[in-house]
C-alpha cells in the first residue's frame, strides 16, 4: 500500500503558488465565508449529485473553512477534509459541529493516505489556483486514494454558452483571480481525468454555466501517482 507525505513545489511556478497560496489564505480566511455565501446551496447540491452508501468514507481536497465537507456529512459514515491553509482549517474546526467529519492540514499532490481509502473525492473551486503541473498531480492523487470504481467530483469555473457572455465572464473573473484561471477554464478537464484513469459520467452547468461539476470514476485500478 502506498502512503504519501506533504511535498512543496520544485520550480520556481509551484513555490510561488505555495507561498501566495500560504499569505493569501492567512489573511483572506477570516473573510471567506462571506464571500463564499451564494456557493451555500450549491455545495448541497454537489454531495446530492453521488450516491453514496452510509458507510462511505469521503474525501474533501481543498476544503477551505469546510462547507463542502459539511455538505457531505449526512451523506457518509466519515468525511476528511485537507487543505494547505492553517488559517482556513482553524475556522473550518471551530465551524464543525459534525463528529463524523475530520479535517487535516495536507499538500493534496502528495496524499497521507493509503490507496483506494476512500469511496469519493471531491475538489471545488480550487484547480483554477493551481498551475497546471500541481493541478496534474492533485488529479492523479485523487484517483489514487479512492477505490476502484469509486467517484471523483470536481466543481470549478467554466465558460457559459454564448460568445459575448462567455467573454464578459471571462475577464471579470480573471480581475480576481489573475494567475491560472485563464489556462484552466480555457483546457480539457475531462482529458485531464481521463489521463489519470478517470472515466468522466457527467458534466453539469451550475450558477448560469458560470461554474461547472463534472463527475468521474476511477478505473478498475487506479494509476499511481
């Protein structure tokens, strides 16, 4: 059985998103919830969209103060969520009021848990951070700490139809988000999964085709990172 520890980013790309991710959370925390408020019903929505048996164990990557996590509480015998953020992960505990779900401080490229220890992983509004290389591995993590046949669930931003809509959301959410948005929401995300062995069942348009959940399935046997 493989385990992994927590790694940093070896080229001069993945130390910076590191390090803005380490002080940008450090502050931004506090703050997050409120800003985070319209995405409430959506995280219900998500953790409905999988079914899940009781004893299921789940997996939150990058779970930021917890809503997601806590969405899949009701739906699963345990849910961990992990995040790079002490800060997040501070208020994601002292919110908690669930005895079923953990939450633990983890680089998601390098997973502390065995192969296939969990039914279901999800990731929401965190791939459009990440560089592409680190938004790589974290997939293939992913897929390697869930059982086979087990599901992957990946909510984040996309394009809504429509050329002038299309363009307008795009260059408003990229006055927030400056770094790897633009490369994100314009590449193949089901590719992605499926270079990792991740059969793709179902892509969704939520929030007016402003965010997008696609549902996957890991392989008979996983690829390992």
């Amino acid at each position: 059985m493989k385990t992994a520890g927590q790694v940093r980013g070896t080229t001069d790309e993945e130390a910076s998103y590191y390090s803005l991710n380490r002080r940008v959370y450090a502050v931004f925390a506090r703050f997050y919830d409120a800003v985070a408020f319209p995405l409430r019903r959506l995280r219900h929505e998500v953790a409905s969209m999988v079914p899940l048996r009781p004893d299921s164990r789940v997996l939150d990557v990058a779970t930021g103060t917890g809503a997601q996590a806590f969405a899949f509480a009701d739906k699963a015998r345990e849910v961990v969520g992990i995040d790079l953020s002490g800060a997040m992960l501070r208020i994601a505990r002292r919110k908690n009021r669930f005895p079923n779900v953990t939450f633990l401080e983890a680089d998601a490229t390098a997973l502390p848990f065995a192969d296939a220890s969990f039914d279901a992983a999800c990731v929401s509004f965190a791939l459009h951070e990440m560089p592409s290389s680190i938004r790589e591995r974290v997939i293939r993590e992913m897929a390697r700490v869930t059982m086979p046949r087990g599901a992957i669930i990946v909510v984040d931003y996309a394009l809504p139809p429509g050329r002038l809509t299309s363009a307008l959301a795009f260059h408003i959410v990229k006055l927030y988000e400056p770094d790897h948005y633009a490369t994100f929401v314009k590449s193949d995300l089901a590719a992605l999964l499926e270079s990792a062995g991740i059969e793709v069942l179902d892509q969704r348009p939520m929030l007016l085709g402003l965010a997008k959940v696609t549902v996957g399935r890991t392989s008979e046997a996983p690829e390992s990172a």
